[in-house]
C-alpha cells in the first residue's frame, strides 16, 4: 500500500512500517527530511489529514504532501516527552505547553474550513451506552447533551490531545499530531489533559484539583465549563470501550467523570 506514495512523493523508506486500528504509518525520508508518510483507513484520519494540511504548521507538524487518503508530515526528532515530563514532576508545565500548543490550533485562519466532523455527531455512541449502562454515563450524557446544545467558541477541534499526540519537533517547538477533524466547542480539545489513561495519576482526584486551575487559567475556560467537558469526554471514552467490549479500560475514564462530577457539586 505504500509503494505508489513512495514513487510518488519520491521517497525513501527509513524505518519499519507500524499499523494502528485506523491508519499505517512508514518513516520515510522526503529530501533527505525525515518525514512519516501516513495512510488513513476511517473518516476521522482523513479528516485529519485535511485538517494537518489547514493548520500549515502552525502549532501542528508541517505537511509535505497530502491526498484523500495520504499525508507526509514532517516527523518530530525531540527527545522531549509530555508524557514522561507529566510522570516525573512536571505535570503543572506539560499542561501549560498542551494549553499553548491548543491555542495556536484553535486561531483563526483566513481560508476555508476543510470537510469536519460535527462534534454532536463524534459523541453519538455516548446516549445508546448511557441506556444501556446507566449510572454515571446517564450523568455524562446529560451533561454532553447541554454542552452540544449550547456550543460556545466553535472552533476546528484537534479532537484527540494528549501528552502522546504533541511533540518535541526542536527547533520548531512543541507541535501536534494525528488530529480527528472535528468542529465544535473548544473545551473540548482540553477534556483528556485530565483523562489520558496513560497516566497513572488521572484517577487520583488530587491532580484534577491541581490541573483544573492551570488549564482553565491557561486556555481561558471557565472552571465549570471544563469540568463539565472532562464529565462529557470521560463518558464517550468509556461508551467507546464498553462497545469494544473492554469493561476494565472503561473503569479509567468512568474514575475521572466521578471526579470531575464530584467537583461540578462542589462548584
């Protein structure tokens, strides 16, 4: 499947293909640039592809070349990781630096939108698993229900940001990949700060009360408003795992949206 980029885009394989559930990835170089040439397979990656290519670079990986269902980007060669800084004491600056990276995303440009996935229509497997499971997905799908009724701040959503998803480019600074291609509120975009299972710490209530103010601080949100996001993210995360069938991946997200739920009374 890579091959006719190859010839293509004149490329140059420079490492071992890797393979998600949505897309095939292949280092490659471009130029002699290191690059990663991607292959999307669903909706959601193409959008994200069109999306890289919108954004330009700003705040995001530079795009060499891109198609419907191929994008070249630039490939980050930092050795600096959110995730690894967020484990290691230095939770409070890998927020800030999502926070900054986010905003740079979410500045208006002066062209036209790309093709988007509407932000209701990414949450609609949350409502089917709150009847089906009830309990605390009922109170998110509530609260999801609200905030999609009222959107405020619409913007071009990365719709997937996490410690993992921005990089260290050096010289180019921290920048994101692998977008969805979504549009809607910009809180959003800021929910799976608090929620990214990758951390050990996210169910501990005690980082919630501490990031919530830097985030909201930083991106400009009003606490509740957040908080109330955190709630709406964690339900479709979990709804997307109980679909799966991965009862014990569910338990992460539903931890948090208790916590942030717990907060929102205490608000």
């Amino acid at each position: 499947m890579f091959e006719s980029y190859l010839d293509r885009w004149r490329l140059t394989v420079d490492g071992d293909a890797i393979t998600t559930h949505s897309s095939h990835l292949m280092p490659v170089l471009s130029d002699g640039r290191p690059a990663m040439l991607k292959i999307a397979h669903d909706e959601a990656e193409r959008a994200g592809g069109a999306v890289m290519q919108w954004w330009d670079g700003v705040g995001a990986a530079k795009v060499y070349a891109c198609d419907a269902d191929a994008v070249l980007l630039e490939r980050a060669g930092g050795r600096r990781s959110l995730l690894a800084m967020a484990m290691h004491g230095e939770d409070d600056e890998a927020s800030r630096i999502i926070c900054d990276t986010v905003s740079k995303l979410h500045a208006p440009r002066n062209k036209s939108l790309p093709d988007l996935i509407p932000l209701r229509r990414w949450f609609r497997e949350l409502a089917p698993a709150a009847r089906a499971y009830g309990g605390t997905l009922r109170d998110c799908c509530a609260i999801a229900e609200a905030l999609l009724a009222d959107p405020r701040d619409p913007v071009v959503l990365h719709g997937d940001i996490h410690h993992s998803n921005i990089l260290d480019f050096e010289r180019h600074g921290w920048l994101a990949i692998d977008p969805k291609g979504l549009y809607g509120e910009r809180g959003f975009d800021y929910a799976n700060t608090f929620a990214n299972e990758d951390l050990s710490t996210v169910t501990d209530p005690r980082r919630l009360q501490r990031q919530l103010p830097i985030v909201s601080r930083n991106a400009g949100i009003e606490p509740r408003r957040l908080l109330q996001w955190i709630v709406a993210y964690s339900g479709l995360s979990a709804a997307w795992f109980l679909d799966d069938g991965s009862l014990k991946a569910a338990e992460s997200p539903l931890a948090v949206a208790r916590i942030a739920l717990a907060e929102l009374e205490r608000a």
